[in-house]
C-alpha cells in the first residue's frame, strides 16, 4: 500500500491554517523558526500540513500568556495607513 499523499498548503491559505501571514511565515522561515517551503514546481511552493500543525503544537498558547495584550500604536497625522 503506498504512503498518505501529504496535504499541501499553498501560500495564499497560510493564514487561515497557521494564523500569521505569508509575509510573516516567510520572514520565520528564514530566520529558521518555521517549517521550509517545499518546491511543487518552477513556480509553486507550499508546507506540508504535518509541519505546520506540528510547529503550531509547539508554539506557546497565546491564552496561556499573563501578559496583556500590546496596544495598538496611534498614527499621527499625515502618515499612510
């Protein structure tokens, strides 16, 4: 019997999976704090779901903090959202 086929996540679902965006998924990747990409074709990537779930198991739960919440910085006026 042949190995489960991996499930793939594809960048633009990363967020709705993992809960940080693409952007930030890549900047944990190449600091070496998130699961590598894996090369579906010249131009596709993706994660393998078991990685993800994994480093999401290994990650403290933000509700197990005592820390509160940072607040959120004020614009100043003039500058683009």
């Amino acid at each position: 019997m042949a190995p489960p086929t991996p499930i793939i996540i594809r960048p633009a679902d990363i967020q709705a999976v993992a809960g940080i965006s693409r952007t930030q998924a890549y900047d944990l990747e190449r600091a070496g704090r998130f699961p590598r990409r894996i090369r579906l074709s010249a131009r596709c990537v993706g994660w393998r779901m078991e990685d993800v779930q994994r480093w999401l198991a290994e990650r403290p739960a933000a509700a197990d903090s005592t820390e509160a919440p940072a607040k959120p910085r004020k614009r100043r006026a003039g500058c683009p959202a």
